[in-house]
C-alpha cells in the first residue's frame, strides 16, 4: 500500500533552496520519498520517532547530513 505524502509549504520552500545549493541531491531526495511512500519502516531509511520538542514526529535519512521529518495521519474517507 502506497502511502500519499502530503508536503507542507515549508518542506516545499526548504527542498526548493535545498536544490539551489545542492541540485547534485535530488535523485537521491526523490528516491527516499519514493521509498518513503511505498515502505516508511524499510531499513534504507533509518526511520526514527523523535523525542523531545518534535515527539510525535517521525524522521528517515537521505543521506549523512540530511533527513526528513514527517507524521503519520489518518486520511478521512468521505
């Protein structure tokens, strides 16, 4: 089951500067998210609850120095 990842506006504007500074990245950015989409908990990802002021969240990596903070949410059905 493929999960649809809802991105914010600010996920949004940080992967747009992110790309500026580093457009080498985005094979790599879109690969997690696609893997993301299809297996949250594959070991490729690292997937993590976060502890602290982000408790409830969740993170996975895309690579050493970058990683993605996401939730879990119910989709309403209508």
């Amino acid at each position: 089951m493929n999960r649809v990842l809802l991105r914010s506006p600010a996920f949004a504007r940080d992967l747009k500067n992110w790309l500026k500074s580093c457009p080498d990245a985005a094979a790599a950015i879109q690969a997690t998210l696609d893997q993301l989409s299809t297996d949250a908990t594959h070991p490729s990802l690292r997937t993590h609850k976060l502890r602290g002021p982000l408790a409830g969240c969740w993170a996975c990596s895309i690579g050493y120095d970058l990683r993605v903070v996401f939730e879990f949410t119910q989709q309403r059905r209508d």
